[in-house]
C-alpha cells in the first residue's frame, strides 16, 4: 500500500481508511506511515532539496505527458517549486514556466499557452497533527492501537485495528 497517506486530501483519506475498515477481520490490522507537521522551513527545505532530487521527480511528469500522451514540453522551461501550505496542512509541489511558451499534445490537438510565473499545482502532500491523526481514526472507526515515532518526531508509524 505504501509508506504514507499524505498524497490524499483529508476527505479521499478519511474515505479510504473507511474503505479498507469496512473490508477488514477483527484480527486484522493496518499499518500506515503519517507524516507529521512541522515547520515551515524544514519542510520547504526537504521538498526543494540541494540535490535537485524532489525537483526531478516533480519534472518526470512532463517527461511522462512526452512519452506517453505525445507531448512536447521542454523541462528546462520549467523550474520545480514546493510551498507549505500551512492552512491546509500541505507541502504544494508547482512546475513553473520560466518563459511564455507553448506546448503542444499532438494526439489530443491540444495547444497549451503558459505565462512567465505560471505554475503547474502537481502535488500535494498533506501533513498531520497529532489531533488530526485522531480525527481521522475517530472518523473511519479504527481503532489506534500502536503508535511509533522517530526520534526528532517528524514522522509516526500507526498500526490501525477494526
């Protein structure tokens, strides 16, 4: 299933948690890795890293629509992004046009015009508290059971039972 359920708007997340009690055995149990809030910094600082890591993930989206779909955009027109949402509890991840230009998707006759500075919202990645771990137990009917965290308390590892 994964290590997190960060990619899934609180409601998808409270949905699937339903889902997956509803198709479970009183002596099953489901494990999830939620990662936690923290500052804005550290945060910003993880999902624009030095190594460029985070940034081509992000651009492999293009290469994906290049590949797959026909399309033609130029990656070194665009420069990755990430902002923390703090409101909404979420890492925004962007593509951003550094010039005006268009792209083409051939097969879909589709023309795509981007202004300087526009940006392309490609992911999010939601954070939890605490309370919004308990929340959303409280909300799919689990039960949690166990709970383990890092040492710097930046990501918890939660074992759900029915």
């Amino acid at each position: 299933l994964g290590s997190n359920i960060g990619n899934f708007e609180r409601q998808d997340a409270t949905t699937f948690f339903h889902r997956v009690h509803d198709a479970m055995q009183p002596q099953d149990r489901f494990l999830v890795g939620i990662d936690l809030r923290k500052d804005r910094g550290t945060l910003e600082r993880a999902y624009n890293d030095s190594q460029g890591v985070t940034a081509r993930f992000n651009k492999n989206i293009l290469k994906r629509i290049n590949a797959q779909l026909g399309g033609h955009f130029d990656l070194d027109r665009f420069r990755h992004l990430a902002r923390y949402n703090e409101d909404l509890g979420r890492v925004e991840m962007h593509l951003v046009a550094d010039t005006a230009h268009t792209v083409g998707i051939a097969p879909l006759e589709l023309q795509i015009e981007f202004a300087a500075g526009e940006t392309i919202h490609t992911e999010s990645s939601y954070k939890y508290s605490q309370q919004e771990i308990e929340e959303l137990t409280a909300r799919s009917a689990f039960h949690l059971e166990q709970q383990w965290f890092d040492a710097e308390h930046r990501f918890s590892l939660n074992l759900f039972a029915p």
